[in-house]
C-alpha cells in the first residue's frame, strides 16, 4: 500500500492535544454518573470525594519517575518501553501483553456501557434497538475514525470534552453558590480520618478502589509521545496536567455533589435519588435539575453518550499504538507496525476493532447482560492489569537510574519508591475487592462485607488472573525471540 512505513508522523501533538485523549479517555460525566454513587453507598459516603483526591495523589507521585523516563524514552508503545529500558526485554515484552489486555478490555467494557445508554435513551424517543446494535454501530464509526488521522480524533473528542466539563463544573458552581441543606463541611469529606474510616479491607478500601478505576487511562500521555511536536517537553506536561485535571474535577463536583445532598445524609440520598442504585445517574441529575434547571438534565444523558463515545475513540488508539509497537518490535506480526497516508497505524487499528468486534458479538449471541457482565468483567481486569504494569514501570524508573547514575534523587529513587507501595496497596484492594467491582462473588458470600475479600467464583479467579497470565504469554515470546531483533532492541533504546 502507498505510504506504508513504520513510523507514526510526527509533530501532529501539542500538550493540550495529548491532554484531551487522556480526560477523555476517564470519561468524567460518565465517572461521575455511575461511580461515585456507588462508592459513596458501598464505601466511605460523604468522605468519597477525598478517596479520589487520595487515588489522584497516588498517581501524581507515580507520574514523577514516569516523567523522569519519559525524557529517555519516546516510543509508543509507552509502558512497553519503559519497561523494557529499565528491566530487560523480557519484562518489557511481559509488561506490553499485559498492558494491551488493559486497553482491550476497558474499551470493551465501554462498548457494553454505551450500548445500554444508548438503548435506554433511544427508547425515550421510539426507537428501540438492542444494546448490541448500537454497540457496533459506534464501533464502524470508531473504526472509522481511528484509521483516519489522531488529528481528527484529538479535534472531535476535545469539542466533546469541553462541553462535557463545562457542564459538570456548571453544576458544581451552582450547588456552592446556592449552598446545601446542611452547612459546608469540608472535613468529612477531606479529613483523613474520614476518608479512610473502616479500613482499606473495609469502606474505605472500596472507594479507593472505585477512585483508582476512574483513573484509568491517564498515562497514555507517553502513547502519544512519538506524534508530538516536542516529546521530552510535552508528554511530562500532558502527565502532570492530565492527573491534576482528573484529580481536581473528580474531588470538586463529588464535594459538590455531598453539599447538594448534605454531608450527614449523603448516603440516605443517594439511595433516594438513584433508586437504591438502580439508577445511579439520577442523582448527578437530580442535583442538577435542582440547582441549574431541567435543561441541563437533558444536556447530560446526551452529554453520558458523547463521553462514552470520547472514550471507545481515546483507547482504540491506545490500543492500536500497542499493537503497532508490538508488531515493530517482533513480538506480533509485523504487518501491525505499518501505517497509512494520514501516519495512523492502520492495520492496528483494524485488528483492535477485529477484536472488540468479536467480542460484543458473542455476547449479543450469548445473551450477556452489557452491563453486569460485560462492562463490570472488563473494567475490572483493565484496572487490575494497568496498576500492575505501574508498578512493575517505578520498578524500571528505578533500576534504570540506579545503573545509569544522574538524575535528581526525588524524581528517580523517591517518588519511584514511595509510588511502588503506594500502588501495591492500590492492586491489593482492586484484586481483594474485585468480586464487588466486577459481581464475580462466590456463592453464598457478600460482597459488601469486609470478610468477603478475596472470595472470588472460579470466573472472578479467571478474569482477576488474567492479565499475569498475559505477563506469562509475553515472556514466553519474548524468550522465542532473537537475541539480536534490531527492532526489538530500538524500541528499548
């Protein structure tokens, strides 16, 4: 095919472009709607926004080694390479299977989530067509537009993500403005003592883990690192802003959100409002019908959809720059590592959709509930599998510098440190607690309990495994592969 080569077109990028896969990719009207009710019930009620604040430090410590390397590293295959830099080749090919599972399986969980809404919201105007219909209708026009050009991509999901924050900042404005039932109290939702009341493998435990999940995706800044004007400038930035944007507006209008409701009866609210859970937008939208005006309730539900769709789009080319640099590197066919005209990696963009494709049909076919089945399985591996490639990433911040020598102390051996334990605590509530974010519970246990950790079904233990089993693939084709792959050893130079 003309314009085939191997190398993604560079320079197309700035900061904000980055920025704007990475916000959209963490779906924030869509985090709001049906995460945090859920931890706010489940977990430490009006202290749920700290939790999120708590998660986004977490990772703002993780993102200062990841910059460091990011200033050595420029691939796109991101998490690949750096862990390849800093742990040999084998562990960076284990990492990049992993990793690849992770972006699979969130924006399969999404297609599940964006088709329900869609049915849901259609049906308000007579036209009733299955989830899945709507699912591979939004799965032609992602394929479509990722083949494209990461230009219009960054063009379409930045209108949508302006919109979608305008809106959600709209309502936080207007609930300070106005003011609660109950006075500001910005202690039970910040104080320490609050936010981790109960224990990590009790309440607090639970909304750490629904906060870390909402996280996902934020560092495909280094993704895009090959297709930006200036990568050793841009991609520490877009990570430092990205976090702090997500961090910032997921504390700001859940605190909102508890004010509107009244700190002391957060949880009795949020039950009221969403139907014991059965609807958890409602209460987002309730607030807001509240305290801006009906018309923004009909903003929103349009508004869930667009961050949905922001969001497919975001980790299809997430997705499909691992494949590329998978198939450039050796480790997969090498006909993944070309790309078109327009510089996008088209033939990874297509095996992506093959995949997701497949997927969303055989669970039409099987008659699998879109949401309790597909979307809770998925987005529970992927945010499983992501904080353990993070992990396994400061581990290679840290051996890199160490035998290389340099570096300023904080951002190479400190922060590297402290975000190793910090995330291991982070996978040991999302893997204990991954019968209650994913529904794979053992018989006859709650979920809810803090005795019911780690007391998986024989499924829950598949999908919780899974991307360690991914790991194991990795290294078993990385040991296959020939010592002297010089495409292998560029990506890791």
């Amino acid at each position: 095919m003309a314009g085939e080569n191997s190398s993604l077109r560079k320079g197309r990028l700035g900061v904000f472009g980055i920025v704007f896969f990475v916000v959209a990719a963490s779906a924030p009207l869509v985090g709001m709607t049906g995460a945090v009710p859920v931890a706010m019930v489940l977990g430490n009620g009006a202290a749920t926004p700290g939790a999120y604040l708590a998660a986004g430090i977490t990772l703002l410590i993780f993102s200062v080694g990841y910059a460091a390397m990011s200033h050595h590293v420029t691939n796109t295959g991101a998490f690949f390479a750096f862990v390849g830099r800093g742990l040999g080749m084998k562990a960076g090919v284990a990492s990049a299977y992993a990793s690849l599972v992770g972006y699979i399986t969130i924006q399969l969980a999404i297609y599940g989530f964006f088709g329900l809404v869609m049915n849901i919201t259609m049906a308000d105007y007579g036209l009733n067509l299955s989830w899945w219909v709507w699912a591979l209708i939004s799965w032609l026009l992602v394929t479509v537009l990722s083949v494209l050009s990461v230009d219009v991509g960054a063009k379409i999901l930045g209108t949508l993500l302006v919109i979608e924050l305008f809106s959600l900042l709209l309502i936080g404005l207007a609930i300070f403005a106005k003011g609660g039932p109950e006075s500001m109290d910005f202690g039970a939702s910040f104080n320490p003592s609050d936010v981790f009341a109960g224990g990590f493998a009790g309440t607090a435990g639970i909304a750490l883990a629904f906060a870390f999940a909402s996280f996902i995706g934020f560092e495909a800044t280094a993704i895009y690192g090959e297709e930006s004007r200036d990568p050793k400038r841009d991609v520490p930035k877009a990570t430092y802003l990205a976090i702090v944007t997500i961090s910032v507006l997921f504390a700001f209008v859940s605190f909102a959100m508890v004010l509107g409701m009244g700190s002391s009866k957060a949880v009795e609210q949020v039950l009221a409002r969403s139907g014991d859970l059965a609807d958890p937008a409602g209460v987002l939208f309730s607030l807001g019908g509240e305290y801006v005006g009906t018309w923004i309730v009909d903003v929103m539900k349009i508004l869930v959809l667009t961050s949905l769709f922001a969001g497919l789009l975001a980790f299809q080319n997430a997705a499909s720059r691992y494949f590329f640099a998978m198939g450039r590197a050796g480790v997969m066919p090498k006909r993944l590592a070309t790309t078109n005209d327009s510089g996008a990696p088209q033939m990874a963009s297509i095996v992506t959709s093959a995949i997701a494709g497949i997927v969303i049909v055989i669970f039409a076919a099987g008659g699998l509930d879109p949401y309790t089945k597909l979307f809770s399985w998925m987005s529970g591996i992927s945010v499983i599998a992501i904080v353990a490639i993070e992990i396994l990433v400061s581990l290679a911040v840290l051996r890199y510098f160490s035998s290389q020598g340099g570096g300023n102390v904080f951002k190479t051996k400190v922060a590297p440190l402290a975000s190793i334990v910090l995330l291991v605590g982070g996978l040991y509530l999302l893997m204990s607690r991954f019968n209650l974010l994913a529904g794979t519970v053992a018989a006859e246990v709650d979920p809810t309990l803090p005795e019911s950790a780690w007391k998986l079904s024989g499924l829950g233990w598949f999908l919780v495994l899974s991307p360690f089993i991914a790991m194991l693939i990795g290294l078993v084709v990385a040991s296959k592969s020939k010592s002297k792959n010089e495409s292998l050893t560029r990506d890791f130079s």
